[in-house]
C-alpha cells in the first residue's frame, strides 16, 4: 500500500458547536467547513493543518455508528485516516494480506472523498480509513 500522508484524524464529539472555542481560539486554527454526512448519520467540522485536517464528528441520528462508538468508549480520538492514491487498490492489497475489511469498495465521504474504512480487529485497534481525492 501506498500511504502519502495522514489526511485526517476523526474526533468523535457530542457536540460540534460546544468544541469550536477550543479549537478555533485555544489552537487557533479556523473550521472552514462543516457538512452532514447523511450515509454516515454524522454532522462534521474540518479544521486544516498542514496537508493534515482534524475532523470532528457528531451523531445525527443513534443508529449512528460514531453515537455507538461514544457511548461505548466515549468522546475522543475516533479514527485515522491516510491518504492513498488509489482506494481500490489499497483495500484489495490490506485484503490480500489478510486485513478485515469494513468496505469491500470504495465510498462517497465527507469533502468528496473516495472513502473505505479497515476493522480495528485487523488494524492494532485503531479504526482505519483510506481515503482518495
Ligand atoms: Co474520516
């Protein structure tokens, strides 16, 4: 596989809105778009640094996998996602080295990014994401 950089980190939060100060006045790095992401059934917030955005994500809905997530472990680091060329390509590699996939092809998120998440079963325990423009 190959990994060009850390597009984004996910935070899995309550409350978008309740966290902007933080981020906006305490980091001082500016949300210069927030997006609901119906598929997923969260509402997010983009924050970039470097080539690297921090996103935050709420829960619109409790069928949602990140209000599952927060209810289980709580608000907080909930993904990492890197950048690859090819989404495709990269899930067929991780599975062909026995990766267990949550997407067996490639779908639409946030910012129009071709998106596929691997199973933190697989992964060390850290939700993956591989995600292309
Ligand atoms: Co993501």
């Amino acid at each position: 596989m190959e990994i060009t950089h850390i597009e984004h980190i996910g935070i899995a939060v309550r409350n978008i809105e309740a966290c902007l100060p933080y981020y906006e006045q305490v980091l001082g790095i500016k949300c210069y778009n927030i997006e609901v992401v119906e598929d997923q059934k969260v509402k997010t917030a983009f924050f970039l640094i470097g080539q690297t955005k921090i996103e935050l994500l709420e829960p619109t809905s409790e069928e949602s996998t990140v209000a599952k997530f927060i209810e289980k472990k709580g608000e907080g680091v909930h993904h990492i996602a890197f950048a690859v060329p090819n989404v495709a390509d990269a899930l067929a590699d991780a599975e062909s080295k026995g990766i267990q996939l949550i997407d067996k092809a490639p779908r639409n998120g946030a910012e129009g990014l071709s998106i596929a998440f691997l199973h933190p079963k697989s992964t060390c325990s850290v939700l993956t994401e591989l995600c292309q423009h």
